[in-house]
C-alpha cells in the first residue's frame, strides 16, 4: 500500500461517483432522488476513506501500540472488561471520522494531526450526516425530501474533511 490517501483506488472511484452524481444534480435540481444520491455517494465515499485507513493501520501497522480499547475499535469489536471481544460492534460515521484518522496518524508518525473537531466544518459534517440518515432510514414522506441547503452542507462537509482533515493525513 502506498504511503499517500490520494492513490487508493477505492477513494478514487468513489470520488467518481460523487462527481458524476454532482454533475446530475447540477443539470436537475429538481429532482429529489438525484439529491439523494449525491449525499449518499459523498457519505458513502467517506466511509469508503475511513475503511482504507482501517485497514492499513490492521495490515500495515503494529497493533500492539494500540490500547485494547482502540485496537477493539480498529478491528470493530466488542470491548469488555479490559479485553477485545469477538462480538462485532461497528463504530458510528461520526465517531470512525474522529477516531480513523488520529489512528491512521499515528501508524504513519504523521506528527502534530489535529483533529478539526471544534470547528464550523465539523458542525457540518455532523450536520451531513443526519442528513444522510434520515434519507437512508426515514421514518415518513418528508424524511426524503432534500433542500437545496442540505446539499450545501453535505458539499461543505466533504470539503472540510478534504482540506482540513486528510490533508493533514499525506506523507511526504
């Protein structure tokens, strides 16, 4: 694996989705169901760099240098009473945002990473992914209507993570 976020193919084609699915968007703004898409191929995306991160750390790294707590997090499992559980417990998007990354910083002794986790961004993204849950799991008609605003934040959020988080997250 390459020591670089930008070169896993992964992202990279998911990064497509969300271009073919912007240009959609922009061509019918109308239409809800392309407003969806686009949300769930950005979150859906993110999701996609975070997996990467985590399985690099899991291939490449030395878990042993993690708690068992955060190797439990790192492997998706059950953490009790001091010991790292077989049971399956998948992190929630926004923990993995803030959890992933640090992880993958300290694997690749990037030092000074930052998480940007106070900031205007930050509320966005958090604010992005209510908005994908309740287009992924709605409860009535109006959970899938998507504003024009919904997918400014979604966006915004998408370009805070890549400017203020992995950026930080590249090798020289």
């Amino acid at each position: 694996m390459s020591n670089t976020v930008g070169s896993w193919a992964l992202a990279a084609e998911l990064e497509k989705d969300i271009d073919i699915m912007a240009g959609y968007v922009v061509n019918d703004q109308s239409c809800l169901t392309l407003r969806r898409s686009y949300i769930r191929a950005v979150l859906s995306a993110l999701e996609g760099v975070l997996y990467t991160l985590r399985e690099d750390i899991i291939r490449h790294g030395d878990l042993g240098s993690f708690s068992p707590k955060q190797r439990a997090k790192l492997l998706e499992k059950v953490y009790r009473n001091g010991v790292v559980q077989s049971a399956d417990k998948y992190l929630p998007l926004e923990e993995a945002i803030k959890f992933m990354p640090k992880c993958f910083a300290r694997h690749m002794g990037i030092k000074g990473f930052e998480f940007p986790h106070g900031d205007e961004g930050w509320a966005r993204m958090k604010e992005a992914i209510r908005i994908r849950n309740k287009i992924t799991h709605p409860k009535c008609l109006n959970d899938l209507n998507v504003s024009v605003a919904d997918l400014a934040t979604v966006a915004t959020a998408k370009v805070w993570f890549k400017e203020r988080v992995s950026s930080q997250l590249i090798v020289p």
